[in-house]
C-alpha cells in the first residue's frame, strides 16, 4: 500500500469537493462534524478523502510514496 501524505492547510476546500464530488465531500464533512472541532477538522478529513478518492478517479501521478 502506497502511503499519501497531503498537506491540509493548503487545500482549497471547493476545488476539493468538485475533485471527489459531493458524496465523499459531504462523508469527510460528516465525519469531521464529529470531531471537537469540525471548523479545523475539515482542511484533514478532506485530504483523507482526497487521498482515498485518487487511485478511483485515475489521478495516480499525484500520489508520492514517502516511504
């Protein structure tokens, strides 16, 4: 298994969610609602589904093994 390491705080939100579209964009949100704080929780539950949403959507140039 390949190990993707994203940086959250320089995510655009929007442009992530138009990547993984709206079913995984609004799970990640979900799961961060969860959190104690959903507001900082964000940015890190969207790469996390970003990370898992790039080998589907075909964009395997993007992921980096930092192994």
């Amino acid at each position: 298994m390949t190990r993707i390491v994203l940086e959250p705080y320089f995510l655009h939100q929007e442009q992530v969610r138009a990547l993984i579209g709206p079913r995984r964009a609004e799970a990640a949100l979900g799961r961060a609602s969860g959190s104690g704080a959903p507001e900082a929780a964000a940015p890190y539950a969207l790469a996390e589904a970003l990370a898992e949403a790039l080998p589907a959507l075909g964009i395997e140039e993007l992921l980096k093994n930092t192994q």
